[in-house]
C-alpha cells in the first residue's frame, strides 16, 4: 500500500467519524424506542404525577416527549397567569427529572418547536404515524384519541382503580373545608382525593367530624361520597317513650266506649208524652218604662193645675168664713 491510498482511507474515516457525530447530534425525527412508544401530554407535564409512577418501575414503556409539547410549556411559562406559569415552569422541570432517571427510558422527539394545527392534533398524528399510545389527562383528548383507536393511558383513570372502596355504613373523620352544593352540606376530602358531602354539617366548616358513609358515586371526572354526621344521634327521653303508650291507651278507652253496647242501649224507646201539668211558657211581658215616663210626664203637668185649685179652695174657705162673721154681728 503507497501513501496515497492510505491518505485516501485515513480521509475516508475521519469522513465516516464526522458524518456519525453529526447524525447523533441532530434532532431525532424518528422514534428508537423499545418495545412500545408513549407520547406524554402537557397536561401529564404540569400534573407532575408521571415521576412517582416513573420512580416505582410501573412504566415500562419508552416515555416520548415532543418538541411542540416542550414549546406550549415554554408558551404557558412567559404568557400565562400566575398559577398556569408557576405550573408549566414545574413541568419544565419534569421534562429534565424524566431524562435523569434511570429507571426509564426516555427520548426527545423533535417534531418542531411550535404545532400549527395545535399541541392535541400533532399528538394525535404521531401517535398514528409512530403506533404509539398517548399519556394525557385531558378529557375531551381522551375521547377523541378513543374514537381514533388509539391506546390512551390515564393517570386519573390509573389514580381511581387504586382507590379505596368504601362502603355503605363505613364510619371515619373527615375535615369539612367548603360549602356544598346545597346551603346544608359541607365537603371534604379523603387522603386521596376523593370528595365527601356531609349532609346537615354547614355550620362545622373548619372542624373535623366523624361521619358515617350513606353511598358513593363513580363518575369520569372522579369519585364522590355521600356521608352523614353520625354525632347528631339522641336516646328518646322518658317523657318521649312514655308518650305514645299514654296516647293509645287514650284511643283505646275511647274505641270501646263507641263500640260496646249496654243492654240499657239495646232497649227499644218509646216517644214520650207531653205532660199537661207543665207550665208553658208565657208570652214575654211589655217593658213598663214607656208608660212610667207617660205618667212622669202627665204628673208633671198636673202639679201645677192642684196647686192653682188649692189655692182657690183656700181662698173661698177664707171668704165664708168672713162672711159667716159678719152674718153673726
């Protein structure tokens, strides 16, 4: 071998060597995963969930995390309210705890920084170019990747199915933290999650109660308890139980005075006759007070006529006497 055909090869292999740095360091376009790839939402990101269940060795599937979900992340962290920046920040710190862990694999697939058509329609794409399933907690996601035949994995769905069951009559505390629905109830919630409604416990917002399940409802969206306060129960008092005994003791006594029969009661009765020596009643009597204001009036007239024939009586009196003396001279 001459110089020149091993200048050409050293050339050929620091050629190849180039070519090969410059592969691995360009955008993956395509997937390398074992076994079968798993898109991970946004909304996966900013719950932070996905770590624990990284960290316990269920997943073991190859996390995928497109380039358009890292750059609505970085859209959600400068534009956002507080609260959505706060979390697209912390899911931004996901991406970076997922690529350090070595209990999973985990692949950045750079499919463009920014999704045109949108971050749910470009997951929806990958998932069937690359027949990969897709990790969300968006609901209306969820149904439309169902409705495509594509395998849709849940983290709430996942959080539901390792729930505790608890059932009717089962007692246990719980600190009612909000309001219900209803101006009388008052909500609080389990360990995991799960939502309890309190019947009659509006005016123990705050406190920590100890309530008896009345049933549960499953539902998409989660689980919610119905409960009751079981602290709200009385003995009923003497005068209580007492009184129901006294009152069909009562209806008692009444009901066998309406339906015994005594033989007095079984006798036939005759009319009875009209008694003649009974005094009938008289006609009512006139009221005297008209007539003894008559006579007050007419006695009131008179008086002055007798005074008037007296005085004339006094008078001719007078006038035989002086004759009759004057006769006797």
């Amino acid at each position: 071998m001459d110089i020149k055909d091993g200048a050409l090869l050293t050339l050929s292999i620091i050629t190849m060597a180039e070519v090969t740095y410059l592969l691995t360091r360009l955008p993956k376009t395509t997937l390398k995963a074992k076994g079968r790839p798993v898109l991970v939402d946004t909304s996966v990101l900013m719950d932070g969930r996905i770590v624990g269940i990284a960290q316990s060795g269920f997943i073991g599937d190859t996390l995928v995390i497109p380039r358009s979900v890292v750059g609505e992340l970085q859209f959600l962290a400068d534009h956002a309210d507080a609260e959505k920046r706060s979390r697209a920040r912390r899911g931004l710190d996901i991406v970076t705890e997922l690529q350090n862990m070595p209990e999973i694999a985990t692949e950045l697939l750079q499919d463009g920084s920014k999704a045109e058509e949108g971050v749910d329609e470009r997951l929806l794409s990958l998932a069937k170019q690359h027949h990969a399933a897709i990790c969300t907690l968006d609901y209306n996601l969820n149904k439309v990747a169902v409705v495509e035949g594509i395998k849709v994995l849940n983290i709430n769905e996942l959080a539901q199915g390792l729930r505790m069951a608890h059932l009717p009559g089962e007692r246990m505390m719980i600190e009612l933290v909000q309001k219900g629905q209803d101006s009388h109830q008052g909500v609080g919630y389990l360990a995991d999650g799960t939502m309890v409604v309190v019947e009659q416990a509006n005016s123990l917002i705050g406190q920590t109660v100890p309530v008896e399940v009345v049933r549960s409802l499953q539902t998409a969206a989660g689980k919610m308890m119905f409960a009751r306060r079981t602290d709200t129960k009385t003995t009923p008092t003497t005068s209580q139980a007492k009184k129901p005994a006294v009152q069909l003791a009562k209806k008692g006594r009444g009901a066998g005075r309406k339906t015994v029969a005594t033989p007095q009661q079984t006798q036939p009765i005759t009319p009875a006759t009209p008694r003649t020596d009974v005094k009938q009643p008289s006609e009512p009597r006139q009221s005297n007070a008209p007539r003894q204001q008559q006579q007050r009036a007419t006695g009131n007239n008179q008086r002055p006529r007798q005074a008037n024939n007296r005085r004339r009586v006094d008078r001719e009196a007078l006038l035989i006497d002086l004759v009759d003396k004057q006769t006797s001279e």
